[in-house]
C-alpha cells in the first residue's frame, strides 16, 4: 500500500458493465448463373471481392441465386442488397422487393440489374431508377474515362475527378436520370470517349454511369459486364465507399 502525508492513497477501480457489442450488419447479394456468360463472370468476381470487403471492413456477406429469397423473412435483419446481373421477374419477388424498399432498404445494382424496356413491365422500378429506361449500348466492351460529378460524396470522395474505367458495355439511358431532381448523379461517362464503340457506338450526349434516387437508399453502377470490372484499384474503392455509404443510412 502506497501512503501519502501518512494517510493511505486509496486507489479506485471502477468496473463499468462493457456495452453490448453492434451487430454486424449484413449485405444479401443477389445473381443468376443462367444469364449471359459475361455478367455470370462478374457476379463471380464480385462475390469474391465483396466477400474480402465485408472481412475488412466487418459487415457480413452472404449471396444466393434464388430470387425467391426476395421476401419478408429472408430480408429481416439485411440491411443491403446487391443484385449483380439480374433482377426480379415473378410478381411476388417484385412487390417483396418495393416493401424493402419503401420501408428503408438498402440497395446497390450492378449493369444488367436495371436493364429494363417495353417489356419489363414494371413501372415502379423505372420510377425507383429515377425514370431511366434503357436505350442502347456500345460494343465490344471499352475502357473508358470517367468524369466525378459530385467529388463531396461519401461514394467518390476517394476517386479522381477523372478516372478509367476498365473495359465495359456502357448503358445509354432515354430519358436521362438527370432530369429528375430527386436523382444525383456521382459520375457520368466523360463527353472525351466520343464516339465509344466499333460495332455499335455512343456518339455522344449525357451518359450517367453511377446515380442515386434520393428518396430511396439506392446506388446504380453500370459497371459489370466481364472479367476487368475489378482491375482498377481506383474504381475499387467506389464500390467499397459506396456499400459503407449505404450500410451507414441503415440501422
């Protein structure tokens, strides 16, 4: 025992209860191996990368094929969905999937995910995407620059303001997202890669790549066709800041 001007020196330990510790949160990712072959292997790709992004970054990862996981059970306690190469097509899966939503989901599309025409038959899908219907693409698959439009947002706070984008088939979209005030767009493909394409070709115009509908927890990528989606450290990085964006708006 330690003294001091000869009274004891009591010394105080206090033992406060540890708090509980949060539960991880968990990202369900979505795919289908029967589509084309090129959006099958970037849905492979991702799920390895995403699956070492959820070690790093500790949120738990979990992915399935069977698009009848779309509903309420399945999605209590998710917090974030991906779908990598496909969407809902039967009508119980579409309507689990606006009651997510609506209710404050958290949803990350890659490509072929938002593909939709005069087809798909689902308005309000092309309401969530901010109005975007799919017009056209380029072909073959090109790298090309990308302009950052809002270099303050969490999702691009750590790309350039002009990046290359791997080789990819990039989506026109009539009308634009742009034209819808809820939409913000991050990243829009860059007027410099005009024309874009050799078989079929982008001449020009507002072509966004990476957007948001404002009224939902949502991020579009058109990033996702092949196997050089993940070669850029860079871009990399957008789609880990954009899955920590979206889990940090999720309780």
């Amino acid at each position: 025992m330690f003294f001091s001007a000869g009274l004891p020196l009591v010394i105080l330990v206090l033992c406060l209860p540890a708090s509980p510790q949060q539960a991880a949160k968990h990202v369900l990712a979505f795919y289908s191996a029967s589509v084309e072959r090129d959006h099958v292997i970037f849905a492979e790709q991702a799920l390895k990368f995403f699956a070492s992004d959820a070690k790093a970054h500790g949120f738990e990862f979990s992915s399935t094929t069977n698009w009848d996981d779309l509903n309420a059970t399945t999605l209590q306690g998710v917090q974030l969905i991906l779908w990598l190469n496909d969407s809902p097509h039967s009508p119980a899966q579409r309507a689990a999937f606006e009651r997510y939503m609506e209710h404050g989901g958290g949803w990350m599309g890659f490509h072929a995910a938002a593909y939709n025409d005069e087809s798909t038959g689902w308005p309000w899908f092309v309401n969530f995407l901010g109005g975007a219907v799919f017009y056209g693409n380029n072909w073959p698959p090109l790298p090309a620059l990308l302009d950052v439009d809002d270099h303050s947002s969490e999702v691009t706070r750590r790309v350039p303001p002009h990046f290359t984008s791997p080789a990819n088939e990039w989506y026109i979209w009539k009308p634009t997202p742009r034209a819808n005030p809820a939409v913000k767009v991050l990243v829009t493909l860059a007027r410099s890669n005009y024309p874009i394409g050799l078989k079929d070709t982008i001449q020009g115009g507002d072509v966004p790549v990476v957007w948001s509908n404002t009224r939902y927890h949502m991020i579009y990528m058109n990033m996702g066709h092949g196997d050089k989606i993940f070669d850029s450290p860079g871009q990399n990085r957008l789609f880990e800041d954009a899955v920590e964006s979206l889990l940090s708006q999720r309780r």
